[in-house]
C-alpha cells in the first residue's frame, strides 16, 4: 500500500475511523521501508581453492547477524576457513570455523570501528578450503558454506 497524504489535524476534530486507518496504513508503510533488509546487490567470485562474496550495505544498526550453515567433507577437506570484513574492519578470522552450522552469528559494529549510519560499507566474506597440512584444497566433495540471511539490527541475534 502507497503512502497517503495524512488528514489536516485541528484543534478539537474528532477523526474518523476512515482517516486513523491512513495514519495506520502509513505508519506501517514508513516502518516497512525503515526496517527492511538493506542489502540491494551481491556478487560471488570463485576459484578453485576461495569463494569470494561480497554484499554492500548502507549501515544503520549495530549488529551485524549471519546464520550460517556448512559442511566439512573430511574425506577431501580438514576444515574451512571463514573470514568476515566490514568495510575496513575484520569481524571474523576463523581457522577453522569454531560457529556451529545451523547458526546465528553476531557482530558488534559498535566494537568493530565508527561505522556511520547511512555510509555505504562492503562486506566481503570469504572461504577458504584447507587440507590437513592447512594447504588450501580446491573444490572437491560435499564442503560447503552459505550465508542463509544477514542484516543489521539493534540487537544481537
């Protein structure tokens, strides 16, 4: 539903059921647009041994949520690295990954450095494949990782 110029208010107007359920729909109009997901594009970049994500955002809360999943096929790979950035800080250098998979992930933004709410930040998410001798490992077996969701928000996940 669009946004609907709201009724003239006046001093001892009672308003009718018909113009307080305009003031509702707005509301609820200005809420959807405030409170949504603000991430408009991603990219993926592969190679056989990274898989490079990147996702820009306008920053407006102060965590950071990711529910992650993955899998380690031991038969091919020893472990996943998984490294998280946010603009210029690092949220998340994990060798190898210590999250439970099925999971929701936060980051203190605040704690990260002065994001700016409203300044367009990339967050760049990469994975890296290891052997047992931590040499990196190419696409081989049933490894995996995927972000299933992120966004930002006031409180932690």
């Amino acid at each position: 539903m669009p946004f609907v110029t709201p009724p003239a208010f006046v001093d001892g107007n009672v308003l009718s059921a018909a113009q307080l359920n305009v003031l509702s729909d707005d509301i609820v109009y200005l809420h959807g647009l405030s409170s949504t997901v603000n991430i408009p594009f991603a990219r993926t970049s592969l190679d056989l041994r990274n898989i490079n994500t990147y996702w820009m955002i306008r920053h407006k809360a102060r965590y950071l949520n990711l529910y992650i999943e993955y899998n380690v096929d031991t038969a091919w790979v020893d472990h996943l690295k998984f490294t998280l950035t946010y603009g210029a800080w690092t949220l998340a250098s994990v060798d190898p990954v210590v999250y439970t998979s099925g999971s929701y992930i936060s980051f203190d933004l605040d704690a990260a450095g002065p994001a700016i709410v409203g300044t367009w930040y990339e967050i760049d998410v990469q994975v890296e494949r290891h052997d047992a001798s931590h040499a990196q490992a190419g696409l081989s077996g049933d490894s995996w990782f995927k972000i299933e969701r992120m966004f930002e928000s006031d409180a932690a996940a």
